[in-house]
C-alpha cells in the first residue's frame, strides 16, 4: 500500500464546486418548482440563474481539463468486470469479499461507475443544460422588446428539466451512500478532500486500457 | 508550479464571474424619471376665454353656447361628430359578424340593460343637447355640447332626466368663459357614475380618483403623478385615444402602459420577459375598488317589491344599495381581487336581436384570446354577473323600458309591471317579444386598467407561481412554473428517490448485519 494523488487540486475543485452547485439548484430549483419555501420565488429564480450559469463556467472547465489530461478515457465503457462488479455490489459485499476491480490513480471508476459517470456525462447533464437553457432563453428581451424562439410553451422544457433533477437527486443519495463502499467508509471522502489515498501499488489494471 | 495553473485561472474566472454578477451597475435614467420630468411640468393655456368678448354675454339655451364656440372653433365640431362620444357607435371589424356598427345604441349591458326607450335618463352623459329618443338630429352642430368636456369652472352639470341638457341651475355665460383642457371632474361626471351610481360599472373608476393619493392610483393621485385623463388618454382632433371592451371590439387606438412606459421598464430581464403574455395590469393592479365598493352582482329578477304600494331601498352598512324596487338585488364588494382572462385586445357582443341559449351564463362581451395566440396578454377584469329578463321562445336579451316620467308610459321604474315594460322596450327597437320573459344569467367584463398600485404592492411572484389559490389559476392552457407539474413525472421522480432511499437502507443494513457475524 502506497499513498498516491488520486483526485488533482482541479478535480477536486470541480467535484465539489459540482456538488455544491447541484444542491443549490436543486434547492433553488425545487423552489421554483412550487415543491418548497425557503428563499422565496423570486430570489430563488434568481440564484438559480446565477448557480446555472456558474455551472455552465465549471463545466467548460471541465470539459477542457477533461481533454488535455486525456481524464476522459476513464469514463470509457467496458464489459470486462461489469458482471462481477454488480455481483460485488450484491453479495461479494456482504460476504467481505475483495472488490473485484483495483482502484489506482489511472483507473479511478470501476466499470459500473465508468457506465454511471458516462450517462450523467452524455445523457443527464446535456439534457439538463440544453433544457435550462431554453427554460431561460426561450424568450428574451431585447431593445426595449421582447423576442422569441418559436417554443409554443414551457411544457415539455419543464418537464423534463425536472425529471432531470429527480434522476440527479437519486443519483446523490446512491452516489453518498457508495462512497462508503471504498477500502474504508471513509476512504473514498477522505481522497475526494486531500487527493490522496491509499492504494495497492500494482502494475496498469490489465482490463482498463484496450 | 504548474499544477496551480489551472486551477489558478478557474479560481480567477469564478471570481471574476461571481463579482461581476453581484455588481451589476444601471446608471441609465429609467424612463420612470423622465416621465415625471415631463409631467411635473403643467401646461399653461394660451388663450383666457373670459376676456373674449363673444364670451361676455347671456346666454339663453346652451346651444347658443356651442354656436359661440363654433364661431371661433369653426372647424372643431365636424372632428366632435366624427367622435364615438357623439355617435356612441363605432364602426367595428368583428369576427364572424363582418364590418358592424355597433355602441350604446344597439349593444346591451347587464346593468340598466340598454338606452333605447330610457334615453331620457342614460342620455344625461351624451355629449350633446336632447337625444331624448331614436329622432335625434345628429347632424345639427349646435347640439355638440362643448361645455360637458371643457367646463373648468366645475359648476356645470348636467340635468336628471333631461336627456343631456344642462341643469337649469347653470349659469351658462360663467362656463362658457372658463373652458380649456379637460380635467378629471369633467371625465369624471360620466365615466365614475356608468350604470348609475358611483363606481357601479368598472370597479376601477370611481369618484375617490377626482382627489386621490398614491397607494389608491399612482398615476392620478396629487400626491403622485397628479395626471389628468387626457394625459394618457391623447387626443387628436376631438378622437381620445383608449375605448372599453364593454363596447368595443377591435383591437385598435387602445391607450396602453407601454405607451409611455415601454414593453421593458423592469431592471430584472426575467420580470421584462413577462411582459410578452402578462399586461402591466395583472401585476400592477393587485386589486380594485379600493375606496368605494363596485357592483358585483345585480339581480333583476328579484325587483318590483313594493312597500304599502311604494319602491323601497336597502342599504348595507356602507352605504351601497343592496335592494331597490325599482332595479332588484345587488351585490357590493371592495378591495376586489380581479379575475383573469387572455386577451389579443378583440371582443364580441351581445348585438340586439341575436338569439342565444340561457342554459350557461350568457356572454355579454366576449373578450378574445388564448396562451396560444401570440397576441394575447393575460389581463385583470372585473367580471359583472347578472340575472337579467330574457325571452325563452324568441331566445333573445330583452330590451325593458325602464324609464319613463309618469306612471302609465310602460316604465318598469314607475309601473312596476314588466310586461308593458318589455312590450314597451321590444316595440320600440323592432323585435319580436313572444309574451314570456324569464331572467337568464349574463356574465360582462371589465378590463380593469386603473387604480395602478404603487410598485412596492405590485402581485409578487408567488401570488401567481404557486399551486394553491393562484390568482390565474383559472387558465389551464400553459405551463407555469411554482403552478403546474406533470403528475407521472412527479410520481416517478419521487418513487425513484424513495426507491434510492430504500436500496440504501436496505443495501447498508445488510451489510452492517453481516460485517457483524463476520
């Protein structure tokens, strides 16, 4: 065992600027929604534009971070493993059994979480921006008048904005209680704060790179 | 080093952002302030009528008042009698109906009902001299009575009865040297008393306005804007600009907000935006009636109760008339939350002679309009419900003679006896009575346009953007955000984050179980 820098300064950045944002907007978001009261509707619209915007800054970071440090062939799919790692997830857990993937700096996501990570990545957040987006642009003022895009109505933006944030919201309660499924309970938070972690020295996971 | 380059500069970027978004400076001047700049300055006339001396002289019958005016004003009169003030009748494009003419004179109401027969009494607000009945010359212009508008003295009124002549009581030569621009009292005579009484037809025109301060009407209060009609109300050569949909129905010479205010005076884009399917109205005007109440309801059906062979009135504790013989039932109501309705600014009427079914409320005017139609605003109205006679064979609105002197002439004000009232009214503008009268529900709306609140009481957003009692809670035909959700989608979304609730439970127990016999 060996301590090595798993998460950098920027992806730790952008984990927790990431989570930070979620909750707000789903705060500010379920707000809007009608579903609760806490800053009240106007403020509420309010910050959740400023936190989707923000958003969207961090996600262009992320994007470029992404490809010029090649961090984004961890999100590739596999096959190889997925069955044992459900099985993991479902009995070899109880049973204390070894995790059957190795966690190292260059493969940091087991292949259920390759496949998770990748639908939030291509799927939900894409979903979720192109449809905040036209929830606050399909009309727009400009010079003295207002514009629009040929969108009949909210309807279908809203609809699926918020299907968006209820898949995200169940994403975090699995996502909160999986981290606790690392070499300790506490191990994968603590990487996620400091960077590093304890990891088994090993040579490059064989399944990870083809 | 070079590990703290990139977060370095996306730590500076969200920095930079964040700053930015909480110091956003307007220093522009907003139209507000160069609105008051404008109307704080008030005109002063440029003639004094009292030192003409035309002017100087007795004057025995009001028309030779108007003869007087039209000496100098030569020209004026022909631009009055293009007026609808003088026709009470506009020449309208109504869907479906072609190019109609339509106005007081065949267009009915679900208050007193209608002129004809009673022009005696309704013609007390023409802005002429004698229409006393349908032979009414509307070509003579000596009958244009310039003074109803342009009296500045305030001591002209018009007579009770007298079919828009002035009250004996009027000293004409004083008048007629004190004209000039109109003012609130003189809009006001009529405009605050339609349908016979102080703020009985709009809710939002009433007899406080001639004096009022800023949290009942910010824009005539003397505390506020201090405006007169004609302010917003322009006009050019006798034709005002702005018309009630209780009359009219295209969507033309309409007196708006954005007029003056334009269609973005907010600071806040997302409440600009609003402005391209909600009027200024619906959040600026969060209710009507404000001093004095409006008459809600009026039932017709209910009236003709005599006392020792005499009418009779009820009052409320306000004053307001809940029971006259002579009229029926009312209801009164103030501090009224409007209804809401679209509207693409279109209307359709009840015209005289048109058949129509009384199984559902009968739609006095008809105002247009839809989510869909990108004309449409959502606007404030007052909606008017009445129980008014209706004929059951003939399918018709009946037009009563309520009116009249004396007894025994078919008014229903003094004979109490709807059948020679109806056959009366009917006879008189040529339409079939079938002998039968029932009282049929009528629904009338009102868009209400004034009594603008000061901003700070302005309709907040969750007065609307809620799921329980929202004020437009009543149009189903979009979605709204805080109002509206899509009941399997919520059902879904709730399951899936109780499903993850549960797996975790479940999922975290068994393995805290077993880490145990381990």
């Amino acid at each position: 065992m060996k301590k090595q820098l798993v998460y950098s300064r920027f992806n730790r950045f952008w984990h927790w600027m990431q989570s930070a944002l979620i909750f707000f907007l789903a705060l500010t978001g379920f707000e809007i929604h009608g579903a609760l009261n806490f800053f009240g509707f106007a403020q509420a619209v309010t910050y959740h534009n400023i936190a989707a915007s923000m958003f969207l800054v961090l996600i262009t970071l992320a994007i470029f971070w992404h490809f010029t440090t090649g961090e984004w062939k961890q999100y590739l799919p596999t096959r190889q493993h997925l069955r044992s790692q459900i099985e993991y997830y479902l009995t070899g857990i109880f049973r204390n059994a070894p995790h059957p993937t190795r966690k190292t700096a260059l493969t940091k996501l087991n292949p259920l979480q390759r496949l998770v990570y990748l639908a939030l990545k291509i799927l939900v957040i894409p979903v979720m921006v192109i449809s905040g987006l036209l929830y606050i642009y399909y009309r727009y003022p400009q010079s003295s008048g207002i514009q629009s895009l040929n969108i009949d109505g909210l309807q279908t933006i809203a609809i699926l904005h918020t299907a968006g944030a209820f898949f995200l919201i169940s994403f975090i309660i699995a996502h909160l209680y999986l981290i606790t499924t690392g070499q300790s309970a506490t191990s994968n938070l603590k990487a996620m704060i400091t960077g590093y972690e304890e990891l088994e020295e090993s040579k490059l996971y064989k399944g990870n790179r083809e | 080093m070079k590990r703290f380059i990139i977060p370095g500069i996306a730590l500076t970027i969200f920095a930079l952002y964040f700053i930015s978004t909480i110091t956003k400076n307007n220093v522009e001047q907003t139209p507000t302030a160069s609105l008051k700049e404008r109307f704080s300055k008030k005109e002063n006339p440029s003639v004094d009528h009292s030192k003409f001396t035309q002017l100087q002289r007795k004057f025995v019958k009001p028309q030779d008042v108007t003869a007087a005016c039209i000496d100098c004003h030569n020209e004026r009169h022909l631009e009055v009698m293009k007026s609808s003030h003088w026709n009470w009748e506009r020449e309208e494009y109504i869907e479906g109906r072609g190019i109609r003419y339509v106005g007081k004179k065949n267009i009915l109401n679900n208050f007193c009902i209608g002129i004809n027969t009673n022009e005696q009494s309704c013609n007390k607000c023409h802005i002429g001299y004698g229409w006393g009945d349908k032979n009414f010359d509307f070509t003579n212009p000596n009958n244009v009575d310039c003074l109803a508008c342009h009296d500045n003295s305030d001591t002209y009124v018009k007579q009770s009865g007298g079919a828009g002549m002035p009250d004996p009581s009027v000293n004409l030569s004083l008048v007629a040297q004190k004209v000039g621009r109109p003012t609130k009292s003189n809009c006001g005579t009529c405009h605050f008393f339609g349908g016979g009484g102080n703020n009985v037809k709009h809710g939002d025109l009433e007899k406080a306005l001639f004096d009022t301060r800023r949290d009942i009407d910010v824009h005539m209060a003397s505390d506020g804007g201090n405006l007169e009609c004609v302010d917003c109300h322009k006009t050019e050569k006798h034709q005002m600009l702005g018309k009630v949909y209780s009359l009219s129905s295209m969507n033309r010479n309409r007196s708006t907000c954005e007029q003056c205010h334009t269609e973005t005076p907010h600071e806040n884009e997302v409440i600009n935006e609003h402005s391209m399917k909600v009027a200024c109205q619906t959040c600026h005007i969060p209710e009507y009636a404000k001093v004095n109440s409006t008459k809600m309801e009026w039932d017709w059906s209910t009236a003709g109760k005599l006392v020792d062979g005499k009418p009779v009135e009820v009052k409320d504790s306000l004053g307001n008339i809940t029971y006259a013989s002579i009229k029926g039932s009312f209801v009164w109501k103030r501090n009224v939350r409007p209804e809401y309705v679209w509207f693409n600014g279109t209307a359709s009427h009840y015209l005289t002679g048109d058949t129509v079914s009384a199984d559902t409320p009968i739609q006095m005017n008809q105002l247009h309009g839809s989510y869909a139609d990108p004309d449409s605003k959502i606007i404030p109205v007052k909606v008017h419900r009445a129980k008014q006679p209706y004929d059951p064979i003939n399918k018709t609105i009946i037009q009563p003679k309520t009116f009249a002197n004396k007894e025994g002439e078919g008014g229903f004000w003094k004979d109490f006896n709807w059948q020679s009232s109806i056959q009366h009214g009917m006879d008189y503008i040529g339409l079939p009575y079938s002998g039968q009268y029932t009282f049929a529900k009528t629904e009338m709306y009102w868009p209400i346009n004034h009594m603008v609140s000061p901003k700070t009481k302005a309709v907040a957003c969750k007065e609307c953007h809620t799921r329980e009692n929202s004020r437009v809670g009543a149009l189903r035909d979009f979605y709204m955000p805080g109002r509206d959700y899509n009941a399997t989608v919520e059902a879904f979304g709730i399951g899936a984050i109780l499903v993850s609730l549960l797996g975790v439970g479940i999922h975290a127990t068994v393995r805290i179980v077993s880490k145990k016999k381990n």
